[in-house]
C-alpha cells in the first residue's frame, strides 16, 4: 500500500497554529504569503469585525412620485397630501416650487358652444353716451376661450412665509360661426393681477383658515370709445378649507376714475366681491362663483356662475359652464343675460 504524504505551507501552518494558540499579534501576520489569508491574520490580530455591507435607503419623503410608485401630479392635479389651495398657491414650505415657475391660474380651457338666447347687439356704458346701436347681428352661439397662467416673483419674503405672484388671464368670446360678418371677436377682456399671498393657521366655525392675500387688478378689453371698457381694484382675499371643499372671499374696492370713465357704476353691476366655493373629488372639479353688488332693493345686483371640469381620457377633460347675472364680459357690464358653454378643460385653476 502506498502512503501519501502532504505538505502543508508553512505561511498556513502558522496562521492554523496560532488561531489555535495564543492571541495573535500584527507581526505573526507577516509571514503569511497568501493575501486574504494575510488580511484575516491583520483582523484577527486587531480584534476586528467585518462591517455587513450597508444597504442605501432614501427617505420616503425624499423620493419622487414616480419612485413611490405614484404617477406624477400634472397641472391639472392636485398633489398629494396637500389641499387644493396649498396646491395652487404653495403655502406649506413643503409645497415651494421656486420663483419663475409658470403655473395655472384660473382654468384654461375652450368652450366651442357658448350659448345665449339674447345677444347684445346694442351694449352702452351707462353715462351720458348714448346708445351705442351697433348694426352688428351677433349669432347666439359662438365659440368662448381662457388662458389663465401665473408664476412667482418673490418667494418667503418674511422668513417663510409671504409670496408674491403675477397673472395674467385672457378670455376672449368669438363670433366663430357668424359667416355673415366674418367670423369676428365679438369681445375680448385681458386681466393682469398682482399679489401677495400669505399663509394663515386658524379655525372659524370648523374651517381652517389657509390663506390671506392682497392684489393689485386691471381689467379692459382694450377698445376705443365708446366700446371701451376698463377698471382697476385692489382685492384683498380669504381662504379658508375643511375636509375637500376651499372657499374663497374676494371683496374689492374699485379705483376711482377719472371724469372720463369708461364704465360708470360697474362696481354696481359686476359687484363688490365674490366668493368661490370648490370641490374635487378625483378627476372631478366643481366650482361654484358668486358675485354681488353689497347693496339692497333695485341696486341688488350680480352673478352666479357654475363650472364642472370631469375626466374624458387621460389628460383631456370636458368643461361644462352656466352663468347667469350681468357682467359675463365687460362689454356687457351692465346687461343681465343667461350663458350656457359646452367644451373642455386643458388646465385647471388649482
């Protein structure tokens, strides 16, 4: 029978025996060829434990939507965990996008039908200008569009708190379908508005009250007498939320014009304030808009408008309209009519 000898490495050897004797020290380590073998030799030695490797975590608040598995809040989505007021107005310090962002102000949206059973085809402005009988035949339908953008100039102006913001809206009323006077704008009212916006932490009555602004607003629709039509106000505004549903307080104080007023009254007419009620539930958006003069018996006088923005696919939403009062454009501040427009929404308000 054959015998089979084996020879063992004396740098193994070593490192075998003094695991097994003695504690070791960093010198016994240099004899040992094998550099694995060497580096277990060190941290034996040194009494060193190998670290588990170390596994990356983000926190959930650091990660984006689309790492959480959620889809991403467009312009015509609310975020989550925030209300529609913090959405559109970046209250919360967790909300702040920054300046110079371009974002939606009220809805953007085209209504191909908006329709009325009794046209003004004679407005006037209420002051010693007679009436302005135009031969224009407008049509009951036409055809009516807003775009409506925002963006901010100044953020956290005291600490963290304090925004100011600049609009712009456009809302333009079209005679699209009127072949016989070539398809003409049968009005068109542009609206910048600059303001500050500050968030507020109380309760009233259950609601909790989120924001107060003041704004600087000019409204006309940049024709020549005796169709022209201007104001400017400074609003001041309260919001205020409870559960899903934001209200929203906006009493004006016109600027006084000069002799030559444009629109005499108007604050009589269109109102002295409005209040806004909202609701959303999921892709729906319900808006509720009231306006009035403050004032009692036949100087009673506003509006009321309603608007439903509801899913069609994807991005796209229908838009619904009713108004009823005066004051659905400025041309016709002062005549009371009944609008309804059918159409879509591209962006929404909040």
């Amino acid at each position: 029978m054959t015998s089979t000898c084996y020879i063992i490495p004396a740098s193994s050897l070593l490192l075998t025996t003094t695991l097994l004797a003695a504690p070791l020290g960093p010198t016994q380590c240099l004899e040992v060829t094998g550099d694995a073998e060497r580096l277990a030799c060190y941290d034996a030695a040194m009494s060193r434990v190998q670290p588990e490797p170390e596994t990356a975590t983000v926190p959930l608040a650091s990660k984006t939507a689309s790492e959480q598995g959620e889809p991403t809040p467009g312009p015509s989505r609310r975020a989550a965990g925030h209300s529609m007021l913090d959405t559109a107005w970046e209250l919360e310090p967790s909300s702040k996008l920054g300046t110079f962002i371009m974002r939606s102000f009220r809805p953007t949206y085209i209504l191909p039908v908006f329709y009325t059973p009794t046209p003004n085809s004679s407005p006037i402005n209420n002051s010693s200008t007679p009436s302005i009988g135009t031969s224009d035949r407008l049509q009951r339908t036409e055809a009516k569009f807003q775009i409506s953008l925002k963006t901010k100039l100044v953020q956290n102006l005291f600490k963290d708190n304090g925004d100011i913001w600049l609009g712009y809206t456009q809302t333009s009323r079209w005679q699209v379908y009127n072949r016989e006077l070539s398809r003409p704008f049968h009005e068109t009212n542009y609206e910048p508005e600059a303001a500050l916006v500050l968030r507020t932490n109380y309760d009233l009555l259950g609601w909790h009250g989120r924001l107060l602004s003041l704004s600087l607003n000019h409204q006309s629709n940049g024709r020549s007498q005796p169709l022209s039509r201007s104001w400017n106000r400074v609003i001041a505004g309260v919001g205020l939320e409870k559960g899903g549903w934001s209200v929203v307080f906006r009493p004006w104080w016109r600027i006084p014009e000069s002799t030559n007023d444009d629109n005499p009254g108007i604050e009589n007419y269109i109102g002295r304030g409005s209040v806004t009620v909202m609701r959303q539930e999921g892709d729906h958006a319900l808006t509720l808009t009231a306006r009035h003069s403050f004032r009692f018996g036949n100087a009673s006088r506003g509006s009321v408008q309603a608007e439903w923005g509801f899913p069609i696919k994807g991005n796209l939403k229908g838009y619904v309209q009713l108004f009823s009062g005066y004051g659905e454009s400025l041309i016709d501040y002062n005549y009371r009519n009944n609008y309804i427009g059918l159409g879509f929404s591209l962006i929404d308000g909040y």
